[in-house]
C-alpha cells in the first residue's frame, strides 16, 4: 500500500504505527520511542495507542522527534 511519511510517498505492508516507528528509526539505535511523536492524517496518536493504531493506504503520518531546547 502506498502512504506519506514526513512528506514523502512510500510503498510499505499493512502495520500499526509503532510497527512503522520501528522500521523508520531501527538505525537511529534508540532505546525507545521516548520523545517522538506521530500524528496520522493531522491528528496526533498517544503512545499507548501505536500499537493498535493501524497505517491504511492514503494514510499521511508525521514522525517527529522532539528536541528540548529553545
């Protein structure tokens, strides 16, 4: 299926969001999703909900990492 990732179009297989976090930063070497953020067609999805959060075709999805500092 085909879905938008931070502006991007991509092909990838039906997934939950936490699925795909996972595959977008497997080579960042991150303990965790501990300061990211994803927003799926402009709403943002709580942590705790990215595992039953499933991608659809069409889907835009915003995976942000979130920097302290000013």
């Amino acid at each position: 299926m085909q879905i938008t990732i931070n502006g991007q179009a991509r092909e990838c297989e039906p997934a939950t969001l936490q699925e795909l976090w996972r595959s977008e930063t497997e080579h960042l070497d991150l303990a965790g999703p501990r300061g990211f953020a994803i927003a799926r067609n402009g709403r943002v999805v709580r942590q705790l909900d990215w595992g039953s959060t499933s991608v659809a075709a069409g889907d835009r999805i915003e995976i942000i990492r979130v920097m302290p500092g000013g």
